[in-house]
C-alpha cells in the first residue's frame, strides 16, 4: 500500500495548534517539593511535527501569540530552533488578566511514583485561533501541503478552534493534503459539547485518510462499537483494537490507515511499549517490549510523529509502525517532550535495540 502525494508542495507537514510551556521539577521530584524547575516550549503537535522538521523535511506551524510577550518570544525562537516554520496572529494581552499562554505543570515521577500533571489554561491565548486569521487558499493552494496533522486537543478547545479545525479539514480536502487526524478524546474539553464536538469530529474524521487514538478515543468521540480491551493484558487489547477498525473501517471508508500505541506501566522507568496499525487490509502490530524511560510524556506523540515521517518518505507500511513505535520510545529519553533525532539512524538504532556507542 502507497499514500500518494501532491508533488508541488513547500510544506510536507502543517500543524495546528496552541503553543504553551511546561515546567518540569529536577530529577523526578514531585511539583510540590520543589524549588528548580526546567522550563520548556511544548504543544502535542509540534512534538509530532518534530521527527519531520529535525530530519529534514519542511514543516509550518499554524498558531496564535500573545503580542510583546517574552513567553511568545521564547515560543517563536523555540520553533525556529526545532527548524519549524510558524504564522500566527499576534494577540495583544488585554491587561495583567487577559491572553496567555498555556502552563503544563508536571513532574515525570521516580520508580513507584507516577507522574502527575497539572494543566493551567485560564486565559490561553490558543482558544482565540480563527480561520479568519488565515489565508487557507495561499496555504493550501499556492504553497501547498501534503499531510495536515490535527488533533483533537485543539479541536475541543474552544467554539472558534473547533470551526478552525474544521475549516483546515475542509481546505486540505479541497487542495489534495492528506488528513492525519488524532483523536486525543478529553472528557473535561467535551463537557457540555458533546453533541457538536461529535459533529465536528466525525466530519473531520470523514475526510482524514490517517486515523489515531486508542479505543476510548474511537468509541467516545466517535460512537464507534468495539469490544472492552480488557484492562493490562496487551493481547487483549490488541484483539480488540482490531476488532473496532472493522467498524471505523464502515462508518469512515476514506481513512486508510488506523493506529493506535499500547503500553504497559511497570514502572515509572520501565514500559511495555508496543503499537498496532492496520494499513488498507493489512494489520502492522509491534508486539510490545520494555523501554527504559526517561520521561513518558510525549512519547504518543513521537509514535505519530515517526509514522507520519515515514508515510511522507514513501516507505513499506512495514516500516511505518516500526519508525513510530522507535520514534516514540526515543522521545521518552528526553527531557522534552519531544524527541530531536539526531539522523534516521539514531531512531532505527533503537528499533534494532542497538545502544551501543556510535564513534
């Protein structure tokens, strides 16, 4: 099975998406017990786009920022660093109680003590994002586009990031861009909405040729039978990841490909860390393995983040998963939630469970 692609493309990824920082105590050490914080740009889509935009390819970041702000400052130099192009509206603040940005506040846990992780987003600037801000015709047309990742997250955000999210779903259907779609259900996003953000969803995932997310994801964003995966038993869950995509597969005949990560938690520095993708008629499954973990977070992303690499590179679905499933254990040695690759070899070293020393 191949993906094909417009040729005439400047961008071979578009990310929407709201961009925050994350601040991290040292050394695994609990939020309240702390005293040193790293301080870090994140967002879940850029720690996608990342694996492309470190290897070379082209990638743009669509966003928002709150003007004269030095946290805005640090974002746009972050992503410039991360080799990423941006455009966004430059909001101003409204006040010492106006526009912000995101706070992520988490710690990565020790041993037998889970992470935990705080999300602060009053006033996020990011839930402004309106389609009215962008030039989808210049994005979508003139430069052009392969695959537009989005993700539920933003979608869920707000009323306007919402109808942002579904306007780009339009315009990439529109132009010939490939849809990549993660579902990212957040029950406490949805509260209230639950009728529109269905809507919203299904139509996005009616045009997206790549579907993620886990079986919650599929059942309650959007309403897709399947059976229980069945608690920690990997197999089962495997099984029953399956047995949905027969049903995605009916209710969204455009998606092509359908992925989702599986894990086990033995400890907080120790995973079971497996994955499963059905390209067309054909199921890819990484049967899970332990990964020494650094930091869990981002490491979904890193998943989605190979994948997609490796589906706009034009290699053997084979290697789609495998490239994923190495780009997300690598993402989970880092101290940012995402993963900086040094070369495709780095993360194919890790698929081969190489970690000898490179001289």
């Amino acid at each position: 099975m191949k993906i094909d692609f417009r040729k005439d493309c400047e961008w071979a990824l578009l990310v929407p998406t709201s961009m925050g920082i994350r601040i991290t105590p040292e050394s695994g050490q609990p939020v309240h017990s702390s005293h040193r914080f790293l301080m870090q740009v994140t967002s879940a889509e850029t720690n996608v786009a990342s694996i492309s935009s470190y290897l070379g390819l082209p990638v743009k970041v669509l966003t928002t920022f709150v003007k004269d702000s030095p946290i805005a400052r640090m974002i746009k130099d972050n992503l410039g660093n991360r080799h990423m192009a941006y455009e966004g509206k430059d909001v101003p603040q409204g006040g010492p109680w106006g526009y912000r940005h995101q706070f992520n506040i988490a710690d990565s846990g020790v041993g037998s003590r889970g992470p935990r992780v705080h999300n602060d987003r009053a006033g996020e600037v990011g839930r402004t994002l309106n389609v009215k801000d962008f030039d989808l015709d210049r994005i979508f047309g003139k430069e052009g586009v392969q695959i537009i990742h989005v993700s539920g997250l933003i979608g869920a955000l707000s009323p306007e990031t919402s109808t942002f999210c579904l306007e780009l779903a339009r315009a990439a259907k529109k132009h010939g861009t490939r849809v990549s779609f993660d579902l990212n259900y957040r029950a406490s996003f949805w509260k209230g909405r639950e009728k529109e953000l269905h809507d919203c969803f299904a139509e996005i995932a009616g045009v997206a040729d790549i579907l993620v997310g886990n079986e919650e994801d599929f059942q309650l964003c959007l309403g897709i039978e399947g059976p229980e995966a069945g608690g920690k038993d990997l197999a089962a869950q495997i099984e029953g990841f399956k047995g949905l995509i027969k049903n995605a597969k009916a209710a969204y005949p455009n998606a092509a490909v359908f992925a989702t990560t599986l894990r086990e938690v033995i400890s907080v520095n120790a995973h079971l860390w497996g994955a499963v993708m059905a390209a067309g008629d054909d199921f890819h499954v990484v049967e899970p393995r332990e990964i020494t973990v650094l930091d869990r977070i981002g490491g979904g992303d890193g998943f989605v983040g190979g994948m997609l690499y490796a589906v706009l590179k034009g290699w053997e679905p084979e290697k789609w998963v495998q490239f994923g499933w190495a780009s997300g254990a690598l993402a989970t040695t880092f101290l940012t939630d995402y993963a900086q690759p040094a070369d495709e070899e780095q993360i194919w070293s890790v698929w081969a469970g190489n970690a000898r020393v490179k001289r």
